[in-house]
C-alpha cells in the first residue's frame, strides 16, 4: 500500500472542494428552474432538514444517476 503525501492529501481536499462547487452550482441551477421560490421553501420547511422530499428525491435520483 502506497502511503500518501501531504501534497497528496493537499490535492484530494482541493478536488473534493471543487467537486463541492460545482455540485451546488448545478443544484441551484436546477432547483431555481424547476421550481417556485413557495414551492422551494415548501421543501425546505416540510419536515426539517433533510427533510422527506429532499431525501425521497436524492434516492430517486441516485437510482436514475448515469
């Protein structure tokens, strides 16, 4: 087994943050185009967080990811 650096584990941190970014990025996108700002914080006050729909939607989506 290989160990890592600490420029190796400097570099997966920056990674999983871009990674991070441009998760929530395209998230909001989605979210913004897809629904209303009631029906939005409908979703986020339904339940608390994370809420039902929230986790019903991601496990749906996780089954249907490419």
């Amino acid at each position: 087994m290989t160990e890592m650096t600490w420029e190796d584990v400097a570099r997966l941190e920056r990674d999983r943050q871009a990674k991070r970014v441009e998760c929530v990025e395209r998230l909001a996108k989605i979210l913004a185009k897809e629904f209303s700002l009631n029906e939005l914080k409908f979703i986020w006050n339904y339940g608390g967080i994370p809420g039902p729909i929230l986790v019903e939607a991601f496990e749906i989506a996780r089954i249907k990811a490419k």
